[in-house]
C-alpha cells in the first residue's frame, strides 16, 4: 500500500518545521517542492524530502505532483507565501486539478488584490479604510489629497508589511511613492493603494472555515513603517468586544467566499469601532500558530493538515491562559557582532521559547518591514499581568551589538 503523503507548496522559516512536525505526527510523509531547497533550513534534516522545482511555473507543478502521485498517495496539497501571495492561489488551482481538498482559487486570488479585496468589503458593508487605487506619482498625491493627510501608502499585492508606510506630509508622500515605482518589485504594473490612516489598537482573528478560532493584539515599532514589536492572545478586550471582532470577521469571510480553512482577518479599533485593513486568506505565520496553542489548547496547524487531508478537525478551545511574543528590533544597520542572554532569558520560568533569526557576524540590513526583526521571546501564564511581566524579564536579559557599516566613501 502506498505511503500517505503530504504536498508542501515552498517553505517558510518558522511554520514550515511546525507543519513537517505535525504531518509526521499524523502519520503523513511530508514532501516539499520548492524553486530553491536549500534557502529553508529545515529540509537539510535526511528523513524530510525536498523536491527542486520552478514552483511559478503551474505546469511544472502539475507534473511533478503527477509523478508524485505514482509512487505515494497524495493526501493533500498545501503550502507557504513569503513577500508574493500568488503562491496560495497555485495552491487552490493545484488542489482543484487533482480533486483535493483545498481553498476556491478565485477566492484566494481575490484577496490576495487588496483593491480588489477593498471592493468587495465595502461592497458588503464591511467598515475599511477610506481608499484610492494609484499607478502614477499624480494620481497618488491626488488620491492623497482626496482623502487627507496623513495617508497610508503600499502595494496593492505582498505581505509582512512590505512597502507599507505611513507618510505624514507631502515629502514624505512623494519619497515613499518614488521608492515604490522605481524600486519596489511589483509583478507586473504598479498598483499604490492609498488609504485612509485608520488610528486606534491593531487586533487580529484567525479563522478556520466558519470558525473565529482566536483573536490578539499587536504593537509595531519604527514609525513610519509597521514592523511588528509585540504579539498577545487573547486580545485585551470586553466580551462584547470580542464578539464584534468575531462578527466581523464573519461579514469578511462572507463577502469574500472564504468558507474554507484558515484565514487571518486584522483590524485597527478606531473612533468608530473596528475597522478591517486586510484579510489574509491563509494562516498567519511567525509565531501566532504558537502563540494561539499556548492561549487555546487548540493546535491550528494540526487543524489545517486535518482539512487538507479530508479529515475531521478538533478547534474545541482545551485551556485558557495568555500568551505573548515580544520580537527583537534592531535601530541599526550593520555587522552583527554578538547576541547575549539567550541561555538567560529561555530559563525565566513562563518563557516557552527564545529564537534568533540571524548569526553572529552576519551582515543586518533593515528593510521596513517584518524583516527588521532579529528574533523573538515567547512567554505564557495564567493571565496577563504575569505573562508581561515574564516577558520583560526575559527580554532584559538579552542584549547584542551591531556596527554600523561605514558610509560608501570610506
């Protein structure tokens, strides 16, 4: 009898192990196709196998799934996004080739728009951010007149706040859209939305099928990008609160045909409740999965694979404590001299987790976005308070030097 295998669409640097984990616990062979193997750690383990593939290329895809499919019985398709989305809707479509369980590809490709999700979101009457579709460096600043400074400005595609920015005044307007028509990397035409700036506290839910599984907060760091800082669940709010996340997130799912699997639905609470900024049609990545089974009892990936599968799966909350991830933000570009007090800070008792992305030695440069970030703390307790307050002893006990790289005339 043929193993049972589980297709994973590329890599991603901290779910990725987390999903080849729980496929084997499930009694699946996980089994990679990625365009470069050897960029994800992980695959470089023997008992995990990685497959080298031109995975923007759907017809290659096929094929090798085809081949596949000869010597295993493929379970299930599913797989990561990194800064291009596009990658989740080759998911739906190779899902629906081989009649597998997987997202409605025209969904997917919906979302992945954020105009074209704008769209259908206030069409529904789903509360979004005032907003304006730009190609040209006139049509931004009129857009931005329209609808009143401060104004957001980022790629109408990409993910992990990548060419998002805040721009508080026409300089600012006119700087961030240059870098965006000359050098950010669009996939075909530029596509700037231009957006209302929604002020109030970031919240976030993440779904499973018709589900509100969790909802969390997050704080960003260095304005005017959003880089996030700190990462909690549940959400610090009132039941009535919660349940107005959860309905609206709902009225999102609805408007946008996601009636299946995971999707992370994030907000900002202002003057007149709360307002969506972006619906994410597939799990969130870094640390939430972690964070969620720490706050919940409930194992969201292992919930996914499940779905993937065909399979029943168990969302019923086990415990109900609070979880949080405070990541670690340098102010500089440089060489990465050292990092200290790991060892330290994974002994606090409550710390469930110390990780660095990046090595001693290695050059840092920052990027804006969630790539700014050279690791993270992840605590858990009984309630709040104390998981704060574990975190900040945590943190505290760590510390790294960086030197700057010298200006380019020395």
């Amino acid at each position: 009898m043929p193993r049972r295998a589980l297709i994973l669409i590329e890599g991603h640097t901290t779910s990725g192990p987390l999903y080849i984990q729980a496929a084997q616990c499930l009694g699946l062979y996980p089994i990679t196709l990625a365009a470069n193997p050897s960029q994800y750690d992980y695959l470089a383990d023997k008992s995990v196998e990685a497959v080298e593939v031109d995975t923007e290329n759907l017809d290659a895809l096929m094929h090798v799934c085809s081949e596949l499919r000869a010597t295993y019985d493929v379970a299930g398709i599913t797989g990561f996004v990194g800064r291009d989305e596009s990658f989740y809707v080759t998911v739906a479509k190779l899902c629906r080739h081989f009649d597998l369980p997987g997202p409605n590809p025209e969904s997917i490709e919906r979302c992945g728009d954020k105009f074209t999700q704008r769209q259908f979101l206030a069409q529904a009457g789903v509360p979004v951010p005032i907003y304006r579709l730009a190609a040209t460096a006139m049509e931004v600043e009129s857009s931005a007149a329209e609808i009143g400074l401060p104004v957001i400005l980022k790629p109408a595609e990409g993910s992990g706040s990548s060419g998002v920015r805040l721009c508080r005044d026409m300089d600012e307007l006119a700087e961030h859209t240059g870098y965006l028509l000359r050098t950010y990397l669009w996939r075909s035409s530029p596509k700037i939305l231009v957006e209302e700036f929604a002020e109030g506290p970031f919240y976030e839910a993440v779904t499973m099928g018709n589900s509100v599984i969790a909802d969390g907060a997050a704080d960003f760091d260095r304005p005017p990008h959003f880089v996030p800082c700190a990462s909690m669940f549940p959400a610090p709010l009132t039941e009535e609160e919660h349940e107005r996340i959860a309905d609206v997130s709902l009225h999102c799912l609805r408007a946008l045909g996601l009636g299946w699997g995971p999707a992370d639905i994030e907000f900002r609470w202002t003057k007149r409740g709360p307002v969506v900024i972006e619906v994410n049609a597939r799990l969130p990545g870094w640390t939430i999965p972690r964070l969620i089974q720490l706050a919940y009892g409930v194992d969201i990936i292992n919930a996914h694979i499940k779905l993937v599968i065909g399979d029943e799966c168990d969302l019923r909350v086990g415990h109900s404590h609070v979880s949080a991830a405070r990541f670690l933000v340098p102010d500089r570009d440089g060489i990465v001299d050292w990092i200290e007090g790991a060892s330290l800070a994974a002994s606090v008792p409550g710390v469930v987790e110390v990780k660095f992305y990046v090595d001693p030695k290695t050059q840092f440069v920052r990027k804006g976005d969630d790539r700014d970030r050279i690791g993270h703390v992840i605590a858990a307790s009984p309630d709040r308070t104390r998981t704060e307050a574990i975190l900040q002893r945590a943190v505290d006990l760590i510390s790294w030097s960086i030197t700057p790289r010298p200006p380019p005339s020395e």
